[in-house]
C-alpha cells in the first residue's frame, strides 16, 4: 500500500498529456483556458459619459461665479453610439450628451442633467446658463480604465465562466485557446449491482455512475458510461480495454472489484497490459483498495472501491487531482480549518471525513465532524458541504486543532 501524499506526488509524475483546440467563445463554457488571455482593446475603447447632461470645456469657467454668469452655446446632441465628429467647436459652445456617449476635445466634463439651467426655456433651449467653475473629468469614463490593452482576462488553467464570456464578447475576443475534454469511461461491476428502481434485498441499485456523471457534468470532462461488468467478465473487461487502448479514451475508471475478493478480477486484468506505474491500495479511509495504473500508452486506469462513499472519496483526492493535473486546472488551497469536535484515528492512515465547513463570527473557518463515518453511511455525506483530510502521523485531534478542508470540486 502506499501513503496518500506519495500518492499524490506519483499522480503527478504520471500525468497526462492533454492537446488543446482553437474554439468560438460562444462555446467555451466551462472549458479550461489553455493560455493566459488578453484583452486586445481597451474598455472603455474612448472616453465617455456616465450621466445624461451637458459636456463642456472645464477651462472656459476658470473665471466664472454668481456675479460672472456665461451661456454656453448648444451646438449638438450626442447619444450612445453617435459619431463623436464635430467640425467646428467655437468658443463657449456645449454639447448635449446621453450616457455612453463619446466625449472628445475640447470637452472634458459633463454636468448632469439634473444640475442644468436653460436659456431661454427649458421647452426649446438654444444656451445653458454655468454660473460657477466647474472640474475637470467630472462623469467621465475613460479610456482603458476598465480593462488595458494586454491586461490579463483569464488565466491559463483556469475555467472559463459567463463572466469571463462577458468580458471576452465586450472585449473582442473571438476564439481562444482551450484544452480538449479529457473522455473517460465508466465501468460499474459485481452481480449485485442493478439500474432498476425496484430491486430485492440481495441486490444493490447502481449509484456510482449517476454520482459521477452528475458531479462531472459542469466541469470540462467527457464522462461515458458503460455497462455494468458481472462477475464472470474479465475476459470482456480484457477486450474492453483493448478497445479502449486503440481509441481516442484518456481515463478508464471502474467501481468495484478491485480488493482481493474471489470475484475481484480487476487488479488480475490491468496487470496482463504493459504497464509504466502501477500502485494498488493506500492508508487511506475510506477507499483503502483504489488502484492506479499508467500504461506505456498516454493513458491511465483508476479502479475505485464499489461502496459508493468510498467511491466518491477515491474520485474526489486521487481521480480529480489527476485530472486537474492533466488539463492545467489551477485547485483553489484547502481551507484551514479549527475542528469542532475530536476525531481518533489510526495513526498510519489518511482519513478523508465528511462535516460541515462553516466560519465564525471572527471569520475562522471552522469544520463539523459528522457522526457516522462509516463508508456505508451515505446520509453524512448527502448532509456535508465539505471533506476534511486528517493526516497520517497522528491519531487523535482535539477540538481546536486545524486541519485541511476540501470543497467538493475544490475550484468553486
């Protein structure tokens, strides 16, 4: 068996290599950016007004006040969208404006709307009346203040979100560079294993695929699910894999069968492949008998536990790192957290536990270690909105000490 953190580490070692595609930003939704992304414009692109009013030239009531009234002269209205052109701008002219509209010299202030005396009436006015100085760059937006040509928009490995579609279709941004979907394929196994709704006592509702495929399906993964392999399979799982080693598939997963039961086939099968790594359980609880192996070709095969909690605790710190790994996804950092109530362990194991992550008046994350921890128990796991990992090295933690909190994706 082998310790999670060495685990981990060989995850890494074993990786693999995932092409990019060139793709519209329409359809870039949860896809991972393969290159950092600029902007290739400026936002605002021009400066232009935030308010409906009158923009004027700041310098012309330098030395206006009460006793020293001006009217300026206007000359045009100018709307969102409108060519900011204007031939000649004589002297104590002014310009109407709605916001957005485009603001050019001589003109660098807007006075709202609301602030505006007319001349002669404010039914057909041909003058505003400014009887006192006004700033400069009042109600302005300006050029580049939002976004600079060449400033950063995403980062390579992160998830594109509808914020980011936002940005790029403001922006200009066309298409971009992203990773291509890693596929991979799903095996559930064991005779007791059924997709029916009804089923006897002696048999097992089949849980794990719609686990995964659910958990997957807004992040950027293919998930293929096959039928279920019995008991008597291997030779058909053989030929599965055959299959799947000649064809475009990245990741074969399995639940089930992976122990060292009489029905266990899986371990047997993987082993009869040329093979560049291959590990078969972890000190870890639960999910003890995960197995990983890389074959000498760019992909890889993870058999995850049948008990579904051990199953969804495999794919969550072994399956997910991986694929983050693979594709570039930058994790977020665990959250460090002070533990509610005391947890006893064995000291050579990984625990993975199931709680609640909450933070505290003062702002410190705080984790809820649920009763229940037993991997048959799924009603903790329904009512947890986060895993706390309780190292090796250490076998009773008391209420107060810290540990490290995983979200279930981890890039929330």
């Amino acid at each position: 068996m082998i310790q999670y953190k060495k685990a981990l580490l060989k995850l890494k070692k074993n990786k693999i290599k995932i092409k990019s595609e060139l793709i519209s930003v329409e359809s870039a939704l949860n896809r991972i950016s393969a290159l950092d992304i600029n902007s290739p414009n400026n936002y605002p692109a021009a400066n232009n007004t935030a308010f409906d009013g009158f923009a004027i030239n700041s310098k012309e009531t330098n030395k206006i006040n009460n006793k020293n009234t001006i009217k300026f002269k206007i000359i045009k209205t100018l709307a969102a969208g409108d060519n900011p052109k204007i031939k000649k701008i004589s002297k104590f002219s002014t310009i109407e404006v709605t916001t957005g509209a485009i603001i050019r010299k001589p003109f660098d202030t807007v006075i709202p709307i609301e602030q505006i005396k007319f001349f002669p009436n404010s039914t057909k006015p041909k003058y505003i009346i400014i009887n006192k100085k006004i700033k400069k760059n009042n109600f302005i937006r300006f050029l580049g203040s939002d976004f600079k040509k060449g400033e950063r928009i995403i980062k390579k490995g992160e998830i594109v979100n509808s914020q980011h579609i936002l940005a790029f279709k403001t922006l200009g941004v066309r298409k971009i560079l992203v990773k291509k979907k890693p596929k991979i394929i799903f095996y559930s196994t064991g005779n007791e294993i059924s997709n029916n709704s009804k089923v006897p006592y002696w048999k097992v509702r089949n849980s794990n695929n719609y686990y995964l495929k659910s958990f997957l399906k807004n992040l950027p993964f293919n998930f293929i699910e096959k039928k279920i392999l019995r008991d008597n399979d291997s030779i058909k799982f053989k030929n599965e894999i055959k299959v799947n080693l000649k064809s475009n598939t990245d990741i074969i997963i399995t639940s089930g069968a992976v122990s060292a039961g009489k029905f266990d086939f899986i371990p047997k099968i993987i082993k009869n492949f040329k093979l560049k790594y291959f590990f078969k359980g972890a000190y870890i609880r639960p999910g003890k008998p995960i197995m990983f192996a890389k074959f000498k070709k760019n992909k890889v095969f993870f058999g995850l536990p049948g008990n579904p909690i051990s199953s969804a605790a495999c794919f969550r710190f072994f399956v997910l790192p991986f694929l983050y790994l693979s594709t570039g996804v930058v994790e977020n950092k665990p959250i460090k957290s002070k533990i509610k109530n005391q947890l006893i362990k064995k000291k050579n194991f990984t625990r993975f536990i199931k709680g609640k992550l909450s933070f505290s008046k003062k702002g410190i994350a705080e984790f809820e270690v649920y009763k229940g921890q037993e991997s048959f128990r799924i009603k903790p796991f329904t009512n947890s909105n986060a895993w706390g990992l309780f190292p090796s090295g250490k076998d009773k933690f008391k209420k107060g000490d810290f540990i490290e909190c995983y979200t279930p994706t981890g890039i929330n």
